[in-house]
C-alpha cells in the first residue's frame, strides 16, 4: 500500500461517514447479523482513518514509514458500535524525529477538526509494556490490537514483546479481571434483573463476553470465543447459548445506539417500547411485545453470567492444575457433597438435601459454578409431582425454607439451575417478567428473591429502627409459612386478573403437593391473598379513626396473622424499591401494628369509648403544663371535638397546646420541629377561611417539601389547627431549631399573603421517564364506606408539583372541607388520600361525590399537564 496519495480531499470526509452510516443504519433490520453490521462500520471508519492518514501525510510532505496506527479496544475487537467512540493507538519508534511529532500533532488536529470522536495514546513498545503493568484496562485493550496503516513491524513487534513479557502473570491477571468484574458489577447493585439494565457492564452484558476474551488472550494467546470451546472451557451446547446470547444483546445494543442518536449503554423505560417495535416483536394473549423482549434480554443475561462463571471456573482450575495459582490466589472450591446420577430413584431428595446443607452451613458447603452445572442438566429429570411422591424430599425442602437467614442463598441458586421453576412451574412464568412502572425497579423474580433476603434479615434482627419487628418475630412458629407466602405472592403477575388471587390459587395447588396441614395451607394462602392490606391501611387511611383499626383487626383475626402479615409486609416493601422505603412507612406500619395487636388483645370487647380515651390524653399532657397553663389548657379545648384529641399523641398535643398558649401575636401560628424517625412536623393555627388548605399546600410546594400527612381541624370558635408532616426530598434545609424558624418564617408570610402562594405547577421530576408515564390519565375514588366519620377521596396521578393545591381548588370550590390528607409516592405517580365532609360537616351525599368525581376527572385529565 503507498504511504500516501497526494490530491485526496479532507473536507468531505465527515458528510461521506455521515451518509454511509446512513446507509448500515437503513439497511440494519432484526434479520441482519448484527456482527456483519459492526464489521461494516469499522471497515467505514478503517477507510476515513487511512484516507486521513495519508492526506495529512501528503499536505504536509512528511514520511511516516516508521510509525503504526492501532485500532484498539472495541474498535480493535472489530466491534464498533454506531455510537462509540474510537480508541486509538499511535505506535511509534523509541525516538521520534521532529517531522514525526509534527505529523502526530497534524493528524490528530485533523481528526478534531474532522469532529471525529476519538481516544487516542501515543507510546512506543515500550512504554506500551510500562503501561499494560501499570494498568490492567490498558493491558486488556492491546490484547485486541489491530493493524490499520504504517508500520506493521512495529505492531508485530508490540505482540512479540508482550508475549515474551507479560505484564501481568496469568493468574494474577486471572484475579484482578475477577476482581474488575466483582467491582463492576457491583456499581449495577449486584443484578442484572433492574427495570432499566445496562448492556453493557451490567452483570450478564457484554462486558462478561469480553471478559472471557480477555483471559483466554492472556493465558492462551487466543482472545476468539471459539477459545472457549476448543479448550473445553465451556460445552458445545453452552457455547451456542453464548453465541445466542451475544448476538441477541448486540443487535438490541446497535438498535439502543441508533433510536438514542448516541452511545446509550443503560436500556431506559422511555425507550422499550419503541425497541421492542423496531425489533419486530407483537402483541401476544397476555403478553406485551416490551414484557417479551424484557424476558428475553433477562434470559439472555442469566445464560451469559451461568456460562461465564463456568467459563472462568474451568480456567482457574487450568492454572491451579499449571501450578500457577500462588497460596495467595482464590482457590476454586468444590462443593462437599456428590451428586446423584440423572436416572438415581432418589435424585429431588438428594439435590434438596444439597440446597438444605447449604442453607444450614453456608460457610461449610460451597456450590462452585461447575456443580451449578451439572445441577441445571439435572433439572430436566424433576418433575412437580416428585414432591407429592417422595416424603423424604418434601421434608428436606420445607427443612430448607424452615433455615430463613440462609434460604434465600439456596432458592436463589435454585433458581440459576433451573430447578425452582421445575419445582415450582408458575415461579418459572414469572422469571425475566417486569412491570413497566418506575415504582417495581426489579423483575418478578428478582423481587421475590429480594424478598426471601429481607425476611432472613428479619429473623436475624438487622433492622433496629421498627422495634415491632423483634416482637412479631417472635410470634412466628414456622418460618418456612412465611418464606413459602414470599415466593408466591407475587406469582400471579401477568395473567389477568387479581394476581393475589391467582397466587393464592397456586399456593394452595403447591401446599397440598407439599401435604400441608388445613392450618398451616389456610395461613400461607392468607399471607398471598392479603400481603397489600397493610401498606394499603397504613398509607392510606386514618389510623386514628377506632373503625380503620376495627376493620382491620377483624381481617387478621388473631396475632399470628397479624404477626405473618407485618413481617411479609415490610419485606415486600423494601424489595420493590428501595429508594422509597423511608422510617416514616416503618412508622405507620409499627403504629397500624400496635393499634391492632391492641385490639386483638381486648378480647372482652370492654374497649374504653372515645371519651374515656380523650380524658385519659388530656390528663397526661396536661401533667406536663404549670397550673395556670392547665385552667387556660381546658378552657382552649373546650372548643375542640373529641375527634380532635383522638387524632393526636399525647406527646403532639402537648406541643399543640405548649405552641398555642406561648401564641401572643394575632397573626397565624406557624411552628415547625423536627419529626422522629425523619421529617418536619408544622402546626399551623389561626383563623380558618376557605382556601387555607389549599394556600398551604401552595406555600410547602413553593419550599420544596413533599407533604406525607396532613390533620385539618377546627374549632368551634373559627379557629383551625392543622399539622404537616413534610420530608425534604430536595435536602435543601438542615435539620436545625434555626431552619425550623426559618421555615416557619417563610410559610407564616405566605399565609399571610406578604408572598406568593401558588406553586410551581407541572412534574416534579424532569427525568423523561416521569414524562413518559405522565400520559396516563389519573383514576379517582369516592368512597363513604372505607371511615366511619369521613368520605374517601382517592386520587391517582403522576407525581405533579401542586397536585394537591389543585385537589384543594376544586374542594373549596364545591365546598367541601379536608379533615386530613395522605399521601404516598409509588415511582413516578403519586396516590392522595383525602378525608373529607361536606358543608354540613357530614359524609358526601351521591350527588355531591358524582360532582366532585366528575370536577376533578376534567381537571386532572381533561387539559393538558
């Protein structure tokens, strides 16, 4: 090849790529090798990378013979993705002359000025061999090298040296690419079955792949995937799974690049649906085109983290048998037990011993990946009904869920081979399922995974915060009850229908397999029909009101249900998302529980009415107040309903009436203090007027506080005492008596309309993901059944700044008055929770909740948001 072709034209380089890439993209279909297209566009960007090459060399009557350019990394691999950028080697003489530095400088201006995105390193063999010591990412990339123009001595040259020099010794390369990963992966929290993966470096992505490439370049010379299999490392069968799988997640790669316009690694909510279309997948019974390519790319994942911990199994076990693993490195471990043969009489019994082991010793038994193996040929010999048929396996397999703390290790294996869903059919529908919200951040299965791991947690009493736990733990008589309710509360997801129902159809079906007892079979079955009541009442409705905790203890019936249901609860909760677990759930739930447990424990039905329960809190404050404080205390309350006293801890309404007594001024009270377990709590109190409901929500939306309860009273003298509870999503104020005042401040001005009250209007979050969500019209509920003294009002919306404000709009208009308000945050929607009365202060008359359902429907959904 000539080392230069004088008259070539730079100009029109960019707008030639341009149209080119054009032309691969609008020929690139779900039929096309998604390799074949990665070779095309690298050998585009081999030809611009020459044609540049020698023009500069031309203008500027330079030779450049002694100097080499490399095409490395995922250029080098010769798998250049439409958005990546190109890494470049420049490999150069131990000296250069001034011409060559000239040229190097002249090359890469014009790769700049061309606007080609572009890595670039300039060394000599040598310094290449300082660097691949000094870095394990530059040491893996020139493992990919490949010759584009110049010099190819030097580039043979650079591999000569690198073979003859390592610059890492093979097992300690072996250990820090494992390392790397752990690493790596670990920034993905640990699994790949999120909402919104990365297909790349996420556990399972293409990053794992060439990983592999990596080490078998290293240890033997060959970075090819076909390595893997003329070494042994994996089957001819596996091999073809990870062909399969590459090729499936590089073609959704390419797709991801090309519908982004730019390199885009993490696979957004915003964007499945229109891959999933581009892709060709259809509407199915029961099946979205987005749920299929989801659970065909979590298949995918799983196939390439179990072949390449095989992969990588084998290779430590070559370089312990080459003697290369020092007493320092990880040595691979064997598991202790040996596995039956497939046509063994007594193979589930003794797998389930296995996982029984390991749930009991975790730290005595290991399960290397070539045992896991050797478990997932097994799986297909299992059948459901073996369980039915063989008492010995049953009673290993409740003995493993019985082991809480250590289930989760054995199930979650269990289910890498196969063999949970061959147990457990309905488990195996649910696996690589997701729910396209931003509230369930995992897929089914990874959730109920997370589950289990939360209740081992539980049982070892990790979590401090919720005292209540360690006492509902100890009402539990059968741990393995609860496990079994964990893994098939959620079963019934994506087939219609109520999917607690359907769960606890399966659940029956799988007890009466396992031969349980009437007793034990009625509570697993309750757990799975009920495991939303309690998040539902806590959040939901007035905790204050006798009839809310009456109803609810009459479902429960008794403390071991409620005990079961706490304990599921919490867990179910933390692993949905653990961005919305806050201590101020923790408490509702510790308060729903203790009032209920209460309740179940007056068993005489002798319950104190409401005033005997308000004497008994006045009193107790009042011990607290000096004596003259105490005379002006009865006569204030006075003027308040026994509702309001049963609304409010003695602890709050001393605070209530401490605030109010010290009030000399006649403008509003607005005191704030802080909130255990976290939060702010503001008491307000002045003058009631319609709209203050609404002003206010204006004024803590206009502060960034996100409003999680709300207690609207008022006197019968006119006067209104309402409290908030907010959290500062944002941050932005410190927790201290100064930001307290501060903020009081602020809000006392605005009520008092020295500032503007209106929020900021439109969604609360600017990620596009909540836009994206933000087109589903909100549902509303009007509901005088669900309280004994107040109408329901329900409202489910995207997450909008001054929402409330605006429910509070139409209630003042069609004069209505909040009594209390809560409000919970579900990803990207929110659910307001209202107790209302009408004008007459009683429940809403039909007429009045078909306007107020029909006001706020045209509100909400009616224009634009």
């Amino acid at each position: 090849m000539p080392e230069f072709m004088a008259g070539e034209n730079l100009s029109g380089v960019p707008e030639t790529l341009r149209q080119e890439r054009s032309v691969l993209q609008s020929r690139f279909s779900p039929r096309q090798s998604s390799r074949s297209l990665l070779r095309q566009h690298c050998a585009l960007l081999d030809k611009s990378l020459r044609k540049i090459w020698r023009q500069t060399a031309a203008e500027h009557e330079q030779s450049v013979t002694r100097l080499s350019l490399i095409a490395v990394g995922g250029y080098g691999r010769g798998a250049l993705f439409p958005g990546s950028d190109l890494d470049l080697l420049i490999l150069t003489p131990p000296a250069l002359s001034e011409a060559e530095e000239q040229f190097i400088h002249f090359f890469l201006t014009a790769l700049w000025n061309l606007q080609m995105e572009v890595g670039s390193s300039v060394r000599s063999v040598q310094e290449c061999l300082e660097k691949a010591r000094e870095d394990l990412s530059i040491a893996s990339t020139f493992l990919e090298a490949r010759y584009l123009y110049g010099s190819r001595e030097l580039l043979a040259q650079l591999k000569e040296t690198l073979r003859a020099n390592p610059p890492w010794k093979p097992e300690v390369f072996f250990a820090a690419k494992l390392a790397e990963q752990e690493n790596r992966h670990a920034r993905c929290s640990d699994t790949a079955f999120h909402l919104e993966p990365n297909l790349k470096e996420g556990p399972g992505g293409l990053r794992d792949i060439h990983q592999l490439q990596w080490l078998t370049g290293s240890i033997f010379g060959d970075s090819s995937l076909l390595c893997l299999r003329q070494k042994n490392l994996v089957t001819p069968e596996e091999y073809r799974q990870l062909l399969r799988a590459q090729s499936f997640l590089t073609r959704l790669r390419i797709t991801l690049h090309y519908a982004s316009g730019r390199h885009e690694d993490r696979l957004r909510l915003e964007q499945q649906r229109q891959l999933a279309e581009v892709l060709g997948y259809h509407e199915r019974p029961g099946r979205s085109p987005v749920e299929q390519l989801m659970q065909k790319l979590y298949r995918a994942f799983a196939d390439i983290m179990r072949i390449a911990a095989i992969a990588q199994e084998n290779i430590a076990l070559y370089l312990a048998d080459q003697g290369s693993l020092g007493e320092d490195s990880a040595q691979p471990v064997r598991n202790t037990v040996p596995l039956p043969q497939a046509d063994d009489p007594q193979l589930l019994q003794k797998i389930l011993r296995l996982f029984r082991e390991l749930a009991e010793n975790p730290q005595s038994i290991s399960l290397d990946a070539l045992t896991q193996r050797a478990l997932y040929k097994l799986r297909s010999k299992i059948q459901p009904r073996n369980l039915e048929q063989d008492p010995i396996a049953r009673n290993e397999f409740l003995a493993l869920l019985a082991q809480a703390d250590g289930a989760y290790d054995s199930l979650k294996i269990m289910h890498q081979c196969g063999i949970l869903g061959r147990l457990i059919p309905a488990f195996e529908r649910i696996t690589g399922r997701i729910q396209h919200d931003l509230f369930h951040v995992y897929t089914v299965d990874q959730h109920t995974l997370f589950l289990l791991r939360n209740i081992g947690l539980l049982q070892k009493q990790q979590e401090t915060r919720m005292s209540v736990l360690k006492h509902a733990w100890a009402q539990v008589d059968k741990p393995e009850l609860l496990v079994l309710a964990g893994l098939f509360h959620d079963i019934g997801k994506g087939r219609g229908g109520d999917h607690s129902q359907i769960g606890a159809q399966e659940a029956r079906r799988f007890a009466r397999r396992l031969q349980l007892s009437a007793r034990d079979t009625e509570l697993i079955i309750w757990l799975v029909e009920q495991h939303l009541q309690m998040s539902t009442v806590s959040q939901r409705r007035d905790l204050e009101d006798p009839q809310v905790i009456r109803d609810f203890a009459r479902m429960v019936g008794d403390e071991r249900h409620l005990a079961y249901l706490l304990l599921l609860t919490v867990a179910d909760m933390r692993a949905t998302n653990p961005d919305l677990w806050n201590d101020w759930k923790g408490l509702l739930l510790s308060t729903l529980y203790r009032a209920t447990a209460t309740e179940l424990q007056q068993e005489d039905r002798s319950r104190q009415d409401l005033p005997h329960i308000v004497r008994d809190r006045q009193e107790n404050a009042l011990q607290c107040l000096t004596q003259e404080e105490q005379i002006r205390a009865r006569v204030f309350w006075q003027h308040l309903s026994g509702a309001y006293f049963s609304r409010y801890s003695e602890n709050e309404l001393l605070w209530h009436i401490q605030q109010i007594l010290a009030h000399k001024s006649r403008k509003t009270l607005v005191a704030v203090r802080t909130h255990q377990p976290e939060g702010s709590e503001i008491l307000i109190y002045g003058p009631d007027r319609p709209g203050l409901f609404q002003q206010i929500t204006g004024a803590l939306d206009r502060q960034a506080l996100n409003i999680i309860d709300a207690r609207i009273d008022t006197s019968e003298d006119g006067r209104a005492i309402d409290t908030f509870l907010v959290i500062d999503n944002s941050h932005a104020f410190a927790r201290t008596e100064q930001a307290d005042q501060d903020l009081a401040a602020r809000l006392r001005a605005i009520i008092e309309g020295e500032t503007e009250s209106k929020p900021h209007f439109g969604l609360r979050h600017r990620d596009p993901r909540h836009r994206f969500f933000a087109q589903r019209p909100a549902e509303i509920r009007v509901d005088n059944h669900a309280l004994s003294r107040y109408t329901l009002l329900e409202v489910r919306a995207a997450d909008h700044l001054g929402l409330l404000y605006r429910v509070g709009e139409v209630l003042r208009t069609l004069q209505l008055n909040i009594h209390g308000a809560k409000v919970s945050t579900f990803g990207e929607r929110v659910e307001d929770t209202f107790f209302i009365l009408n004008e007459r202060g009683r429940q809403l008359t039909e007429t009045q909740s078909k306007k107020l359902t029909g006001t706020l429907d045209e509100m909400l959904n009616g224009q634009s948001q």
